[in-house]
C-alpha cells in the first residue's frame, strides 16, 4: 500500500560551514540512493552564526511499505549525519496530507 508523505528534515548543532557542507553532501548523497533527490529540496542555512542543514519535498512523496521505508530513512539519516558530526541533531518529520483536513 502506498501513502502520500511530507518529509522535512533538518539538522542542527553543526560547529560551522564546513561541517554543514560535508553534512549537506553526506544527505544529498542518501537522497539519491533513495532515489527521491529531485523531490527534496535541501541546502545549507546561516543564521546569526549557527549552521544548518535543512529540506523538505515539494509536495508529497508516494512511498509504498511506509512503515518500512520510515524508520529505515531516519536511521539512514542519523548514520549519515553522525558519521561527519557526532554533536549534531538531526530531525526528521513527516506529515500525512491525506489526514488532514
């Protein structure tokens, strides 16, 4: 069965540009071997000094076996980030248009 999905991550608490770059690489990398790198937008963001890593699809994403692919995605992006920055947090949120109203 298949869902539509919205998928926002962000990943904060990185010690600077460079750090959000390898990170940012290291995610638009993972997008890709998912195969939905056309569909999450993801960049690096500067505010007052603190880097982030942030993204989200443009619309929703059709996942067939969600209950599968989710938690794998989320531990996949938690290896990812982890490996490259171990203080930063990463987050992943999805949203369940279908639901709402």
């Amino acid at each position: 069965m298949s869902v539509n999905i919205d998928l926002h991550l962000s990943v904060s608490n990185l010690s600077g540009r460079s750090q959000a770059e390898e990170v940012l690489q290291a995610l638009v990398e993972l997008l890709r071997d998912e195969g939905i790198e056309r569909e999450v937008g993801i960049r690096c963001v500067e505010d007052g000094g603190e880097y982030y890593v942030t993204g989200e699809a443009g619309y929703p994403l059709i996942i067939t076996r969600f209950y599968l692919w989710g938690p794998k995605f989320e531990e996949a992006v938690a290896r990812a980030v982890g490996g490259i920055a171990p203080d930063a947090k990463a987050v992943v949120t999805w949203g369940y248009p279908d639901d709402e109203d």
